[in-house]
C-alpha cells in the first residue's frame, strides 16, 4: 500500500513536470495504470484468500 502511495505520487510529478511532452505524459499514465490495477490484484487477492479460508474451510483465526 505504501509502494502504491508513493508511485502515485510520483506519477502525479511526472505528469506535472512533463511540459507537455507526449512521451512523458504517456509515461506517468502506465505508472497511474500499473499501480491502479496492482492496489485492484492486492485487494481481489486478499478478499478471494479471505472467502476460501473462513467461508469454505472454515478456519478462522485467519479472520482480519
């Protein structure tokens, strides 16, 4: 989450100190992009591990 944060930022100063360049526009939004569908990976992946563990094998001192 704090990589997320910190790339997010990162693509917001590229985007601002790009000058209009289309190269560096294009490259602070595939950063943006990346980090978007990697924080939506993180987040499905840890609601899928939460279904299979304490909905279906009923384990549940994993429980958040």
């Amino acid at each position: 989450g704090g990589i997320a944060v910190i790339l997010i930022v990162y693509a917001g100063y590229k985007l601002m100190t790009s000058q209009g360049n289309p190269e560096a526009i294009q490259g602070a939004k595939n950063i943006l992009t990346s980090v978007i569908a990697g924080l939506l990976f993180l987040i499905f992946s840890v609601m899928l591990l939460e279904v299979i563990t304490v909905d279906i094998l009923h384990i549940p001192f994993i429980s958040y």
